[in-house]
C-alpha cells in the first residue's frame, strides 16, 4: 500500500460520499440544514479519518482514526434509519447507500480488529 487511496476501504467510502449527496436531494427542502447536513458530514468524515491515520505512519494512529471513521459510519446508519422513518420517498434510493455502507463498516471492523492498539 502507497497511500490512503490505494485502500478500497477508503475508495469505497469515497463512493458513499456521492452516494449520500445523491440521496439527500430527494429529501425535504426544509431539511437541507438538518438531517442533509448531518448525513453529508457523517459520510465525509469516514473517508477523511482514512486518509489522515494512513498519513500517520503509525499502526497506532491509524487505529485510531480507523476507528473515529466507524464512528461516523455508526451515525450515519442511525441517520439513515431516522431518514427512512421520517421521508416516505422511494426505498430503491437507499439500496446503493446501505450496501456500501454495511460493506464499509465491515471492512472498518476488520481492519480495527486486526490493528495493533495505540502504545
């Protein structure tokens, strides 16, 4: 591995960025600063706590921020779950969301469990 964008971890979440802007344009007009904006910062910070441990050079270090990345994708699954409560819109919008979000948080999980804990 070069770098954070060698990480299909990191690509994948890249992805669901794109995913979740293309989601939120079918929510509610009224809801641009609230869940939207919620969504969108969730999802970004996934990808860019990948980016900034692999930058770390530190196994410790990327733990760490691996683990602020599954944070952010535990809040986004909630959110999108809040979404789908809330807005009666089209299910198949989620399909490409959720799967690339479970398959993120996977790999998070694997990655984590398989680092060495901070020294």
């Amino acid at each position: 591995m070069r770098t954070y964008q060698d990480l299909i971890v990191w690509q994948k979440s890249v992805e669901l960025v794109s995913e979740i802007y293309n989601l939120t344009r079918h929510f509610p007009q009224e809801e641009i600063y609230g869940l939207c904006s919620q969504m969108k910062r969730s999802s970004i910070s996934i990808p860019c706590n990948i980016a900034e441990g692999k930058l770390r050079q530190s196994a410790g270090e990327l733990r760490r921020f691996l683990l602020i990345a599954f944070g952010s994708g535990a809040e986004l699954e909630t959110q999108i779950k809040i979404s789908k409560n809330l807005f009666h819109i089209n299910p198949s919008l989620y399909r490409n969301p959720d799967n690339l979000l479970s398959e993120i948080m996977k790999i998070l999980n694997k990655l984590i469990s398989t680092s060495p804990p901070r020294a």
